[in-house]
C-alpha cells in the first residue's frame, strides 16, 4: 500500500489546518495507494537490528528480556504483547532512552522563523526540556517551507538524508518499494517493538477503523512512513452562520439549519434583510468550492471539488469520480440556482484557502461560511461587527433523516509525518524517540509544552494558554505549533483541545458534537488500502496530465452558468476523449483486486 492518500496528499501547510486538503494542489492521481508491488523482502540499508547493546535478541516476538546494565533504558522485552502481537497498553518510560549523550539530526521547517530565538529550536524551553526527559539532542536542520521540495531533492540526489526528515514522504516522487530498494527510507517494521505506544495506538484504533492498520503497514510487513495521529479525532471543519443575525430575523438557532430546504431560506432572508449599504452575498464558497470532501455539499454524497478529479467514491461496486456523477450534476444545478439568486459571490474565483479574505465574513457581508473552530474566536474578535456570533450547522442533507453516505469519516491522523533514514547507525534508539512522542506523558508534553510557561491551570483546574501565547504578534496557532508539536508538519501524537484552551474556546471547541454523525453510514468512502501496480499507476497518470487541466477550466464553469448545466452530457463526452473511461477501468480493476483480496 502506498499511504500518500488523495485526501492528504495536496500539502499546503502555510493554509489553516482544515484546508490543508485544498485547491490548487496536487493532482497526480497515484497519489492513493499506487504504484505498489510487494516486494517481498528488500534490502533497506539499515543497519543490523543487533548494533547497539540494547538487550535486544530477537526483534520479531519482542520475547527478549532487557539488559539493566545497558547504556539503552528502551521498550523491547518490557511489555506484554495480546493475541495479535500488539501491546497491551500504552509503555511508560520512566528513564531517559540514552546514557549516552546521542544526537540525532533532523530535516525540518518553521513558519514563523522571524520568532525563533537565536539558537533556534534549542533555545525553546520544550524541546530543551524533552532533551532531558529522553536524553538525546537533536540538530535541527531547518529550510525554508517554500522550497523544502527542492531541497529535499539535493538531498536525495546527494544522498545525504538527516536521520528525521519531517513529511518526506510528501517530498519523495518515488514509490515505497523505490525508497526502500534504493536505502533513502528506512523499514521500521523490525523496529516495531521500539515503538509499543505507536503500535498501541495503531491496533486500538484500528478496532473502529479499517483504514489504520493499512496506513501503517505497507503491505502488512513494512512500515515506512510514521504518521501523526490526533487524541479524540473530530471533524475537521464545517459552516457557520451568523447566529446574531438569526437571532435578528427570529429564525432560531443555527443547529436547526439541518437540510438544504432549510438554509436555502435562511440565506434568501439574509439576503433580503441585510443587503441595506450594498449587496451581501450571504453563502461563502472557495475558488475550488469544497477545500476537502463532506462538510458542504454531503448531503449530494459527493465532493464539489473544482481543481481537479481527486476524489472518488464507490457505489454498489462502481468506482466513479466525484465530478462526474449524476450526484454532481444535481450539485451543480442548485450551486447554479443559489448564483444566479446572488446568494454566491461573483467573485468566489479569487477566494483561495487561507487567504485574508477581507470581502466577506469579516466585514458583514457573508453569513454562511466554512470554517474551523480554533478560528472563530478571532473571526468574531476581528469582525467590523462587535456582535457578530458564529455558530455551525449540522451536515447539511437533502431530507431530514438522510443517511450520509459519503466524506464523513473520521481520520485518525493529521498532517504531520516522518522518516527515518534507512543509513542511521542507531535505529533502534531512534524509533523509541519517535515513539517516546507518542507515550501518554509524550504526547501532553509535546503538545502543551511545560506547565507553567505556554499554560497554566485555571481556577476550575482547566488548562488554560498563557496570555503571551494568546495574544502573540505571530499569531496563537502559529506560535503554538512552533513552542509544542507541530500537527501540520511532525510525526505526534497531538491535543486539539490546546487550540481551544482559552475562556471562550470551550463554546467553539463544542461545534465539533454539532458535525459529528453517530447513523453516519459511509458506504460510499473510497478504501485508503486500495493499491494500484506500476504499470496502472503510470497509465493513470498520463491520463490525468491532461484531463485534470480540462476538469480544472470547465467542472466550475456549471456554477456560474458560464457552461450550462444544459452542456452536462457534452462535459462527460469531453472528458472521455481524454481517457475518463479508461481510467475508471484502472481504478475498478484495483478496487476488484482489493475486494477480492
């Protein structure tokens, strides 16, 4: 399995975290699982799992006992392990990993590096603190976010990979079996037993989630990419509307907005009572529509995503391409209708994700508009309007009592990645680093940083972000994601709720219960395991090198009326002379390997 997914694969991590996902991203379709073949054994380049005095004699059952006189204070031999080879429990350490003062280096980047002190990431006081606690140092070799890319490339041409590279799996072009054939990744599967809290969290939550253990493990006996997951997964953003404004109007409260019936009335009322200085176009969307499938338009079981084809869904075994579907097409004939009544703004091309987008919800002239929670306290702090209030609505449906089939499954993981260097001379060490992140203690320390200093608890016994984080020129996020983990970047095991820890976040922090979906059914949800060969990836891709161009320029044209929904047939007959049909055929030949599998 390649675990680049689509949903994931689009990294534009200077965007706000829920529209990561978004437009103008990636649109090599091989970017879900492809281009896989098991190769069986491969010869990554590691070193030998016996290399340093660990105790450790036989890294497959994790039967071995520790050494008490070793320099090494690491997991292997020290927990129980259940039926399937998995721990029992989350591993304690209750000693620094290493006696022996080790360092690691690591390929990383900074945001906001204007705001790092002078010795950079050791000069603050959590990453000093960790060093401590685990007792390595880490070099870190910090790039520039807008041109890791490149550098990632003289690296891997040069051949000279630190021993953590953050998300380079995102910068890789290859597959996995290329990585590990050629020694740029290294197999972390041997090492498995170093990482009991990483294999905890994989096995307890693959008991809900089939997508886990696929994403982990590469064709069950390889794992190369470390994936950062999040405590208590939510949903990662939804609309809101302005509640005042309700209030305003006597239309009740915004978790009522429940079908399209009924928001449809509420932005027509908008419309009507607010368009007084100059005309508002009350339902915001972005230049690309949705930024990431299933908190617009799930009710249509599809993704109105207008870059390019990425996503797709199955309906009684057919594979089919969101954008192509007679779902899509009734989509597309009520965004039209919402257009054409000035709902929609025409200048919704230019609203790109993560812009400063000054035309519209801050300055009272949008009232539905998609966003994260961790955001609105400072949409509303900024507003023109003091007394603007925003407040989500449910996943919209076409009918009270839907059952959504499409987009809305919860994701264990968040942004952040690593590898590790196949060549590192001490990888059993290494992967307990990595691991020691993702320990109970780990993972409260990397993501609130020290007591005291980023947080406090407040009277209630609450924790609470210290004013100076909150009030920070460079922004809270921001500041937060540099002095504690990093959930856009770096392999951990990361806390929403620090995000929300602030007087008010608990009313934003609670939007999250309004979009989550206990009868969601998901029968639609394309399988994140599905693998393609070689030979299917490369023809995919030449397909879509061209295709997705023609999506890109006409898929968003139906909303403004530029192509009519009457042209729809003629809109599929075009994507065909670019090979549509034939792609859906790879893609239904992987799927029916997959299920026959």
């Amino acid at each position: 399995m390649k675990a680049k997914r689509i949903l994931t694969a689009v990294l534009a991590a200077l965007l706000l975290l829920s529209l990561f996902a978004g437009c103008g991203g990636n649109t090599n379709t091989g970017n879900t699982n492809t281009g896989k073949t098991d190769t069986g054994s491969t010869d990554t380049g590691k070193t030998d799992s016996g290399s340093t005095d660990t105790g450790k004699t036989d890294t497959d059952t994790g039967s071995t006992e520790a050494d008490d006189d070793s320099p090494y204070h690491l997991a292997a031999g020290n927990y129980e392990m259940n039926a399937e080879g998995f721990p029992t429990q989350k591993y304690v350490y209750d000693k620094p990993l290493c006696d022996t003062d080790e360092v690691f280096t690591k390929w990383t980047t900074c945001y906001t590096p204007q705001w790092l002190p002078e010795d950079g990431f050791n000069g603050i006081r959590t990453w000093m603190e960790m060093e401590e606690y685990t007792g390595v140092h880490i070099e870190y070799d910090v790039v520039a976010s807008d041109s890791r890319s490149q550098q990632f490339g003289v690296l891997l041409a040069s051949d000279d990979l630190d021993d953590i590279i953050d998300q380079g799996w995102y910068m890789y072009s290859g597959t996995y079996d290329d990585a590990l054939e050629e020694g740029y990744f290294a197999d972390l599967y041997p090492y498995r037993e170093y990482m009991p809290n990483y294999m905890y969290e994989t096995w307890s939550r693959s008991q809900s989630n089939p997508d886990v253990m696929p994403l982990v493990f590469y064709h069950d006996t390889h794992i190369v990419t470390l994936w950062g997951m999040v405590i208590d997964p939510v949903p990662s953003m939804g609309y809101v509307l302005r509640q005042d404004w309700l209030d305003e109007m006597g239309l009740g409260s915004s978790r009522d907005v429940t079908t399209f019936d009924k928001l449809h009335d509420v932005l027509v009322a908008m419309k009507t009572n607010y368009s007084i200085d100059q005309e508002i176009y009350p339902y915001f969307i972005y230049n690309c529509v949705e930024t990431t499938p299933g908190f617009a338009f799930c009710g249509y079981n599809t993704a109105v995503y207008t870059t390019a084809m990425s996503y797709m869904r199955v309906v009684d075994g057919e594979v089919q391409f969101c954008g192509t579907t007679e779902d899509d097409r009734a989509v597309m004939t009520m965004l039209n209708s919402w257009y054409n009544e000035g709902l929609i703004s025409p200048n919704f091309g230019s609203y790109a994700p993560g812009a400063d987008i000054n035309d519209g919800h801050k300055n009272n002239l949008v009232g539905a508009y998609p966003q994260t929670p961790g955001s609105i306290a400072q949409d509303e702090a900024t507003s023109v309007d003091p007394d603007t209030r925003w407040e989500p609505i449910p996943r919209t449906k076409l009918y009270e009592g839907q059952i959504l089939e499409y987009g809305n499954k919860r994701t264990e993981t968040h942004y952040g990645s690593a590898n590790l260097n196949a060549k590192c001379e001490n990888l059993e060490l290494l992967a307990s680093w990595m691991d020691w992140w993702f320990s109970d203690f780990g993972a409260e320390f990397t993501s609130w940083g020290p007591e005291g200093w980023m947080w406090n608890y407040n009277e209630d016994g609450d924790k609470q972000i210290e004013d100076w984080v909150l009030n920070h020129d460079a922004g809270m996020m921001w500041i937060m994601i540099m002095n504690a983990n990093n959930n856009l970047l770096e392999f951990c095991l990361h806390d929403i709720r620090r995000s929300y820890a602030f007087p008010e976040g608990k009313r934003t922090l609670a939007m999250y219960d309004c979009w989550i979906m206990d009868d969601y059914g998901g029968h639609y949800d394309w399988p994140s395991n599905v693998t393609f060969t070689s030979e299917q990836t490369d023809e995919a891709n030449s397909i879509t090198s061209d295709m997705n161009t023609f999506f890109a320029e006409n898929y968003g044209l139906f909303i403004t009326g530029d192509k009519p929904m009457s042209d729809w047939d003629k809109y599929i007959e075009d994507l065909n002379t670019f090979g549509y049909a034939r792609l859906q055929e790879i893609y239904q030949e992987a799927y029916n390997a997959y299920i026959g599998a």
